[in-house]
C-alpha cells in the first residue's frame, strides 16, 4: 500500500537554545566573526611557534663550508638567469626521491642556499633542474651550445 508521508521538517533554529550541557566552544562557534578572529589568532601563535625557532637557532640551517658567498661575476650570472626568465622553466632544488638523485646528483640540502635571496628553486621544470649543472658539462660545452646547438647533441 502506498502511504502520503508526512513533508520532512526541518529543525527549528529560530529562538534555538544551545542544550545546557554544551560544550564550552559552541559559544564562539555560534558567534562568525569572532570565530573568524579567534582562529586567525590562534593560526598565528601556531605559525610563530613554527617560524620563530628557525630563524633564532643558527643550527636549523646547517652552514656548508664549501658554501661561500656569490663572487661580483657570479651574482651578474645570476641577475642574467633572474632577467631572462630561466627560472620560469628550470628548478634549482633537488628533491631527496630516487629518480631525481639518479638524475640530477646529490639531492639539495638547506644549508646550500643561505646566500640566495631571493632563492631561484622554481616550480617549473620545463626544462631539466640546474642545481648540479655547473659541474655537468664542461664550460667548452656552453661554448659550443651556444654557436651551434645541434653540435652537443649529435644524436638529435
Ligand atoms: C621555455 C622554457 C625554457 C626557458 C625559459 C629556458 N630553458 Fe633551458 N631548457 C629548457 C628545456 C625544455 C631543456 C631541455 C632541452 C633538451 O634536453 O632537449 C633545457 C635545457 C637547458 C640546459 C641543459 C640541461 C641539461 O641537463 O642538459 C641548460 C644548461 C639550460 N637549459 C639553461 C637555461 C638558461 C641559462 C636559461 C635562461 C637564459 C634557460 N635555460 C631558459 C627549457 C627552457
């Protein structure tokens, strides 16, 4: 047999009383704004507790000696890279999984980029990731690449 169901109701939230034995949130929660900026409050103290300690303790950025600051040419290289855009198709940042270490070398550590402001890691990887570059080709590669592409790449 068929039966006409009754419409379905929907709670009452005029007049709505919190049940007495609420949690004590349930307060602010009823509350948008303030729950809004009770969170951004409580968002900023964790962010502050994550941030601050990183850049107070020396030794969360562990220094490479080998590391030393940019020479004059190699800051004018590097303002070239910034100005030609190369970092819009190239990454410098190794990430520590399997193929990029067989691919790229050693995977990149923090203490590389202390003197990079501001760091050229990219997201982009159109091209391959520069970090290891330098010491891939030698400079008669670049030379050479850049008179005559094909030349270094015989097999294309
Ligand atoms: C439009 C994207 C794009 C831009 C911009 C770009 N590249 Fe590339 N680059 C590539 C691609 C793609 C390859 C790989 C080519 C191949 O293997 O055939 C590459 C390859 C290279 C390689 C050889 C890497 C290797 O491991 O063999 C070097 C070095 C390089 N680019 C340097 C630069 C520099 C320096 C600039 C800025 C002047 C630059 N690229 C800008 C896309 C780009």
């Amino acid at each position: 047999m068929w039966q006409v169901r009754k419409p379905a109701q929907l709670p009452l939230t005029k007049n709505y009383k919190a049940p007495a034995k609420a949690h004590w949130h349930s307060k602010i929660e009823r509350k948008p704004v303030m729950l809004l900026v009770l969170s951004l409050i409580v968002v900023a103290i964790g962010g502050m507790v994550e941030m601050i300690p990183t850049f107070l303790v020396k030794e969360n950025v562990p220094t490479i000696s080998s590391v030393k600051p940019y020479t004059p040419l190699e800051l004018h290289g590097r303002d070239i890279y910034i100005q030609e855009g190369c970092n819009n198709c190239h990454t410098q940042m190794i990430r520590p999984f399997r193929h990029e270490v067989a691919r790229y070398g050693e995977y990149s550590k923090a203490g590389e980029f202390v003197y990079d402001h501001p760091h050229l890691w990219g997201s982009k990887r159109t091209g391959p990731d520069l970090a290891r570059i330098g010491s891939k080709y030698p400079d008669s590669w670049h030379f050479n690449h850049m008179l005559e592409p094909t030349s270094m790449a015989p097999d294309l």
